[in-house]
C-alpha cells in the first residue's frame, strides 16, 4: 500500500514538474544508499537496548512466572 501511495504521488509530481520528477528518480537511490548505514546503527542499538532490557526483567518474568 506504501509503494502504491508513493507510485501515485510520483506520477502526479510527473504531471505537475516532470524535472522535478526526473531529478527525484535519480537522486532517491543516492539518499538511500547514504542513510542506510545510519539505519543499520540506529537498528543495531535499539537490539541493544532491547538485550538488556531483557536481560534486567528476566529474573521478574521467572518470579511471575513461579
């Protein structure tokens, strides 16, 4: 659903400034590229994160669980 919605507003940006349009289809592969390694740190630390919250709340789940 989030691709069709981009495809639409893609397509009426074409209309309106077909330029516009044709710089964003060359310069969105390039954006990726440079912020993907920021979402890779940014997933690897909220696994962090989310490690040692399980690991500080384990002992409380094994007493709820008794």
């Amino acid at each position: 659903m989030k691709t069709l919605l981009a495809l639409i507003l893609w397509c009426l940006l074409f209309v309106l400034c077909w330029p516009l349009a044709l710089v964003m289809i060359v310069l969105f592969p390039i954006v990726w590229l440079l912020l993907l390694p920021f979402k890779i740190v940014g997933l690897s630390i909220d696994l962090v994160f989310k490690l040692i919250g399980a690991i500080l709340l384990f002992p409380f789940k094994l007493v709820k669980s008794l």
